[in-house]
C-alpha cells in the first residue's frame, strides 16, 4: 500500500521514531499516540498503563514543553522497546502518511506546489492511526521516497501563482 507526505508541513527528515512519538505527545498535546497503542498493540504490556497515565495527564494539564526534553524521549524510546517485544519489529523511523485526499485537505495551504508530496510504501508498524487524517508508521529503517514519478494534486480552492 503506498501512502503520502509533504515535508513542507512535516519537515524535512524528522523521522527518528522517539523523537516524533515524543514531540506529538508531550509538545503538541496529542494523545492519539498513547491511546493508540495502549488499547492495541501494547494492551497486554506493561507499558500500557503507563501510557493511559500519560494520556490522561496530557488531556488534563495540555502540553508540556516546546520541544521534547531528553525524559520524553527516553520514555518514548521506552514504548518502542514494548513495541519490538511486542512485534519483533525495532522501529527506529516514523512517518506521518495520508492518502492523496487528506493530502490535499489537510497540508495543501503548506504546499509550494501541487506536486511537493512523496509517495512512500507503509511501514509494517503502524503507531497511531487518525483514519482519514493518516496514520503514524514505524519503520526499521529509513523510509525512502519511492522512485515513481508524482502526479500534480489538484487543490480545489488554492492559488499556486
């Protein structure tokens, strides 16, 4: 299955798993992370608890910092460990991915142009899954664009002049 990204909206290589899991979580004040993988993949874990605990803070109290201090990223480092025992998959990168409607929907005012998006093929571990909004995956490795040419998305809507 092929999905897409922008970087325009996502940033440039920003793809180390922990890093991502912890700016959503604890900057932006998401819990769809922890919530995500405490009632699925992690629900016989440990860990489970641990991020029910975290959600409910994060709902109660909001964000709690700009960038990810070194605590939040250990705890999400943490998670993925649970994660790896959990599927004998280590997940090291993560990419946010939609489908080309959500694309346009949601990042198009990002985009310089209707053709700044990237077609990558999904990780086998999926973090966080929002339905039509995209999913979080995990990867083993460092996700690569695929080498297909893009087609232009066409924004209903948007000014490209």
């Amino acid at each position: 299955m092929v999905r897409y990204r922008t970087e325009s909206f996502s940033g440039m290589n920003y793809r180390n798993a922990a890093a991502v899991m912890a700016f959503e979580t604890f900057c932006l004040g998401n819990t769809d992370i922890p919530d995500y993988l405490a009632e699925g993949l992690l629900a016989d874990s440990p860990v489970s608890e641990q991020l029910r605990s975290l959600s409910a803070r994060i709902e109660k109290c909001g964000p709690e910092s700009d960038e990810p201090t070194a605590d939040n990223i250990a705890f999400m480092e943490n998670v993925l460990k649970a994660v790896a025992d959990a599927t004998g998959i280590e997940v090291s990168y993560a990419l946010w991915l939609a489908d080309k409607e959500s694309l346009e929907q949601l990042y198009g005012k990002y985009m310089q142009s209707p053709l700044d998006y990237d077609a990558y093929e999904v990780g086998p571990v999926i973090l966080s899954d929002l339905g039509h909004d995209g999913a979080l995956y995990g990867y083993p490795e460092n996700p690569m664009p695929m080498k297909s040419p893009k087609q232009p998305i066409s924004f209903t809507g948007e000014d490209w002049n």
